[in-house]
C-alpha cells in the first residue's frame, strides 16, 4: 500500500527509520557475549584471518560500510568485492564470506560463491529473502528484516542491510581478543541512536531536498565526495542520483579531488560533500569554493556560537554517517520527480538482476 507519497519509493525513504529501529530491537540486545555470532553458528574471530564481503550495487556499498566495523574495531584485514569480478580473487583459507544481497537471486553474487573453492571456509548470506536461492547456498543466513521493498532503487533494504551487519560485527567482535573496547562500546551505543538519527534527517531534510532539486534540475553533472568512512555514502548518493534521474554522478575519495576530478569543477557544480568528521576535507571544500563550485555539506555538526558557525570535530561510528544516505536519497527523488521520471522503475533496471 502506498502512503503519504504517490509512490513507493518515497515511502520506503520514509519507513528507514521504523525498519532501523525493528533491526536494533531484534539483534542489539543479542551482541553482548557474542550471542548473536555464535547463534549464526559463525565460527570464532579469532580462527578468522580476514573477511571477504561480496555483492552488486547498492548491496556492495552496504558490504562497504559494514566492512568498517571489522576492519576499524577488529583489526581484522577485511574487503569488499564487486561480486561480478570476484572470478578472478585468489581465495585464502581462513577467509569469512559474507554475501550481501536484498533479493538473494542476484546471478553475480551466486556466480562468485560457485568459485569459491570446496574447502573454503564459512558463507553468511545478508539477505531481505530468507528463503531464496543464496540464503539456501549459504551456511549461515541472516535475515536484514526490511520488508517488501516495491521501489527498484534499494532504499530501506539498504538501511537494514548496514545495522544487520553492523549488529553481527560488533556480536562477532565482542568475543575477539583483537577489538577495540572503547571503538566497540562507541559502536554499541551509536547502533542505538541510530533509528532516530534517520527520522532527523529525514524531518530536517524534507523542504531543503525539493529546493536542492529545483535549483539543480537543469545540471548536467553531480560530484560526490568523501573521506574514511564518509566515502560510502557519498557512493550510493550517486548512485541513486544516476538510477533515478539519469543524471551523471561521480563519486571520489575526496583527497583525489586535486589529481584529477577538480577540472570538472565550474560556477555553480553540485558537489556533495559526505563530512565524517576528517578535519581535511575543509581544504577540500575550499578548493571546490573557489572555482564557484557548489557546496552541500551532510554529516557535519555544527554549533552556533554568538551567531557564527562553528564546526565540531565528528567521532562517529566505524560504520560512518550512515544518516546521510536519507537526504541523498531524498534528493534523488525529488530531482527524479522533477524530471518526470517514474521513480519506482527507473528505464533499463530491474528489481532482481538474476543474469550474469
Ligand atoms: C540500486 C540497486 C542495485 C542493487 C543490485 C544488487 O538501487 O537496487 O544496485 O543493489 O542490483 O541487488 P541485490 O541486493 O538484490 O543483490
């Protein structure tokens, strides 16, 4: 059924939060003691040398973002892998696979599992279908708990995939000798905070997203920057800018800006800026600034003191400002809108890819 929104996308923007919260209550109260990894009948961390985290578009940037955890808080060696280029991975033992896929029929993500060899170690599926054709292959299956999802751009699915995996790092971690204490009891409590930070975003965003795309309905090209942890949003902003409004986006580590990108920068660029809290992307921004490129910063914090701005330092979570995707979205949409395109079935697209 459709809501306050004629379509259903923008329902599905709306609903991250509820979809947040149900993912928090189900799994968070399950990652003390590692209750949560060993129930998943995951093998220790500490007989894992390294995780290998492989799916398709907006599911690999899930990987992306979760990936963080393991490799932030555990110090655990950790990638993320295109799952159509996965053919061509040397595979080591010791490797935990996690396959991400909201649909669990992606043909590229089965197609990487085949060339696993025989005696490779444990495949966890991440999936919004528990009873598809991954979470059968798999040895472990976690379900992301979204719900239907009718929108082909992946919106909430990509949200509950982010906490899902979140929630089984941080259990596997719990029990490793390698985490970090401080990070993991940071993670745990952001996890937390997490359900309302999305509804913020999206009651804070709803007006300036309309007025964004009014004012750029007629650009040709957008820039998405990031650094560390930001990065992987700013990936799915464009992402969803490209699928929804076939527009081109582009997105870069923000610290590649100057070796090559910035010629693309002239009076009046849409550049998003995902802000993780890295002090250098002020440089960044200023270099964008001076070429009249235009700025729209997301995650920052900032406090008004005697009427200036004043931009505070952000230490936030391994997984990084997972809030920004809503407004990026957001803007997708509206932009999407703006244009006339039909939202739920962007042109050549297709809900479960399930050719290779
Ligand atoms: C983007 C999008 C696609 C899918 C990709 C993987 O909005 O929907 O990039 O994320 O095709 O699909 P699943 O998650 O079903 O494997």
């Amino acid at each position: 059924t459709k809501g306050r929104h004629r379509d259903h996308m923008g329902n599905e923007i709306d609903e991250q939060p509820l979809v947040a919260q149900r993912v928090v209550d189900a799994l968070a109260p399950a990652i003390t003691d590692g209750l949560l990894w060993r129930g998943l009948g995951l093998p220790p961390l500490d007989e894992i040398d390294r995780v290998a985290i492989i799916g398709c578009g907006t599911s690999l940037h899930a990987g992306r973002a979760i990936a963080g955890v393991f490799s932030r808080v555990g110090g655990l060696p950790t990638r993320a892998l295109v799952a159509s280029e996965a053919a061509h991975e040397v595979w080591e033992p010791r490797t935990l696979v996690i396959a991400i896929s909201q649909s669990g029929e992606t043909a590229d993500v089965l197609r990487a599992l085949q060339g696993l060899p025989a005696e490779h170690g444990t495949v966890l599926a991440l999936t919004n279908n528990p009873s598809s054709s991954l979470a059968r292959r798999a040895d472990a299956v976690i379900d992301c708990l979204a719900g239907p999802e009718i929108g082909v751009a992946a919106t909430k699915t990509f949200v509950a995939q982010v906490l899902t995996g979140v929630c089984v790092a941080l259990s596997g971690l719990t029990v490793s000798h390698r985490a970090d204490a401080t990070l993991l009891d940071a993670d745990v409590r952001a996890l937390t905070a997490t359900p309302e930070a999305l509804s913020t975003a999206r009651d804070t965003w709803r007006g300036p997203a309309a007025t964004l795309a009014a004012e750029f309905a007629r650009a040709s090209g957008f820039l998405f920057l990031g650094r560390g942890a930001g990065l992987v949003y700013a990936a799915e902003g464009a992402l969803k800018l490209k699928e929804l409004s076939y527009r081109w986006a582009e997105h870069q580590p923000a610290g590649e800006l100057k070796h090559g990108p910035l010629a693309l920068v002239d009076a009046g660029t849409p550049v998003f800026i995902v802000d993780d809290g890295d002090p250098r992307l002020e440089v960044d921004i200023a270099e964008v600034t001076a070429r009249g490129g235009r700025v729209i910063r997301l995650g920052e914090r900032i406090l008004r003191v005697g009427g200036l701005p004043l931009h505070l330092p952000r230490t936030g979570p391994s997984w990084g400002p997972l809030e920004t995707v809503v407004p990026l979205q957001m803007f997708a949409r509206e932009l999407a809108l703006r244009l006339h395109r039909d939202v739920d079935k962007p042109r050549n697209l297709a809900k479960s890819v399930t050719v290779s």
